[in-house]
C-alpha cells in the first residue's frame, strides 16, 4: 500500500503592493517572507499545486505593450518562480483569464521562468507539441495527470494561428483528453477556472461541467476564478470537488476582506495492493493574506489562521484578531460539504 499528501492552493495573485512590498534596497525583489508562514504547511505534502493567476512578461520594452483587456493586467518579477519553488510548489497551472495578458509573447515567457526553476506547469504551452503531452506526476509510485482549462482570457483573443496557447473550456475536448489519461494514470485531476467572481456558491454550469467530467473519469475537480472560497462535495471514495479555492495570495478586491481569505486543501490518497486508488482524507488549513508594518516597512505575509490566533506570534490587535475570527467562522461556514 502506498499513500500521498496532495495540498492545494488557489489564485497566487501577487499585485502591485505585494510586488512594492517585496523590493529590496538593490532594486531586486524577495518574495520569501510572502510565504514563510505557510511553506511548512506546502512543502510536507508530497505534490504541492497552485494557481498562477499573474505572468512573467518580463520588463523589456514588448513585456510593457499590454493588450486591450477586460480586467487588469497582471505581471510580477520573474523572482516570485523561486520564491514559489522554495515554498514547496511542485505543479503551477496557468490556464486563467489573465494567462494572456501580455499576448502570446509574455504567455511563453511565462512558462520558459517556470521550466528554469523546475515548476511543472499545465494549462497553457509553448508549442503544439507541448500542448498535447499531458502532466503526468509519478508521485511515490502512484501516477497523477493533471488538466488544466479556462473559461476565457478577459476578452484577449488567442491568436488563431497558435490556438493551443490556451486550454479553453470545450466540453468535447476535456472528455476525450479525460478518457486518453486515465487509460495511461491512477488519478485525474482537472484545475477549472470558471464559475462567477465573488459568488459564495457554484453556478448551474459550474455543475454541470463537474457532473459530466465525474461522469468522464476525472477523480479531483479543484476550481478557482471566483476569488472566494465555494463549497466542496465527495462522491464516494474516488471523487472530489471544491468548486473554488479561492484566493491564497491578493490584495483586497471590491473592498471585500473573503477575497484576502483562502485554503491550503490537503488529500489524501491510497493505492491499495490491487491497484486500487482512493481518496481517504480531507483537510484544510485556512490562510489570510496580512499586511503590516514592522521595522519600519511594509510586509505581506500569507497566514495560517488558527496557528496565528493560539499562538499570537504577531502582536494582534483587537480588529485584526475580530477579522481572522471572521475569516475562520467564515471558512468554516462555507466549506461545509454539499
């Protein structure tokens, strides 16, 4: 018998002030204390998987040549990769609405920072040969392939000579790449980016698409795009589904302290003598995004919750400490299983 640890992350939405937060006196960045709190908590599972909802464009002159978007436009220094190696991810996907950002260009560059600081990626490519080898881990003997898709690219269009930039959500597509994976795997795992922004529970398409992938042989469903944390569900010992896990690194966005609340999720997975694999544990950890003054700067960190309310390692005042109450209870609430 042979048994893992996955955790999972949310959106890694590292923006400006987490970006100014980071600059060192030498005009590099260090993005270390961003994580330090929760890297323990990533590093013990044995496959650590995120979101990167921003891009690695670069800062030279065509990096800064953004397209015309629906949303904001996101790109952080190419220091953030090691930093997130560090801190124990092993698989980052990018298939999300800001994949395409800086067009083509800052999408490729993304991944070749990935590739130099041995980050498995999926949901986005370099090439049409890339984007048909799927992300297969070999994890303590037991094989994990990993899915990635996108419901859009805030109205960037994917140039129509390279359409396999971008995993976009094609219900046939998604089937018949299930199906051809789970033939060579003993785990599917499909990262979806869709559902509504700030909504608390799936839409009826969320639904839909998570019973017709159940339906395909997909196993693990992890979802994010809506910034807050949505429900979870089982079914039976093989299948698993939370349909947001909100975000694990952002600012506060519409001025709404959830969006800074997120989850390290922790599954458990067994491979029996048979061959069998189940799902036979599942854990969280909740997490805050914190920023504060200390030595007389400015710090972003990512907060274990419960740790930091019993332990009081950081000197908390009566707001901060009523608001992480609400974070946890808030948590709590949501993630109770459908």
């Amino acid at each position: 018998m042979t048994e893992i640890q996955i955790a999972a992350v949310g959106d890694l939405m590292v923006k400006r002030y987490i970006i100014s937060d980071a600059k060192q006196p030498d005009g590099s960045y260090s993005f270390d204390t961003l994580f330090a709190r929760v890297a323990p908590y990533l590093k013990q599972a044995d496959l650590t998987i995120g979101n990167l909802e921003t891009t690695f464009a670069g800062s030279d002159r065509e990096s800064r040549k953004s397209l015309r978007s629906g949303g904001p436009i996101f790109k952080c220094p190419d220091e953030l990769a090691p930093a997130l190696k560090k801190a124990g991810f092993d698989v980052l996907v990018t298939a999300n609405n800001h994949c395409m950002d800086y067009g083509a260009s800052g999408l490729m560059r993304t991944l070749r920072v990935l590739d130099r600081n041995g980050i498995g990626h999926t949901g986005t490519a370099k090439s049409f040969q890339e984007s048909k080898k799927a992300l297969i881990q070999n994890v303590k003997g037991i094989t994990i392939g990993i899915l990635s898709y996108t419901s859009g690219t805030n109205r960037i269009p994917v140039p129509a000579s390279q359409p396999w930039l971008v995993n976009r959500i094609e219900t046939d597509k998604i089937i018949r790449e299930i199906r051809d994976l789970k033939k060579k795997v003993d785990l599917v795992l499909l990262y979806m980016h869709f559902g509504n922004e700030y909504r608390y529970t799936p839409n009826k398409r969320q639904k839909q698409l998570v019973n017709l992938f159940f339906k395909n042989g997909a196993n693990i469903i992890l979802g994010s795009h809506p910034h807050v944390l949505q429900p979870l569900a089982v079914r039976g010992k093989t299948q698993f589904v939370i349909y947001s896990l909100g975000n694990f690194v952002s600012t506060k966005l519409k001025n709404n302290p959830y969006t800074q609340s997120g989850i390290i999720l922790t599954l458990k997975i067994k491979k029996d003598q048979k061959g069998n694999t189940s799902i036979t544990n599942i854990d969280y950890i909740p997490t805050c995004v914190d920023r504060r003054m200390t030595s007389g700067s400015r710090i972003t960190e990512v907060i274990p919750i419960r740790d930091e309310l019993k332990t009081g390692v950081v000197d908390l005042k009566t707001g901060r400490r009523n608001l992480m109450n609400r974070m946890l209870k808030h948590t709590t609430a949501i993630l109770k299983r459908e």
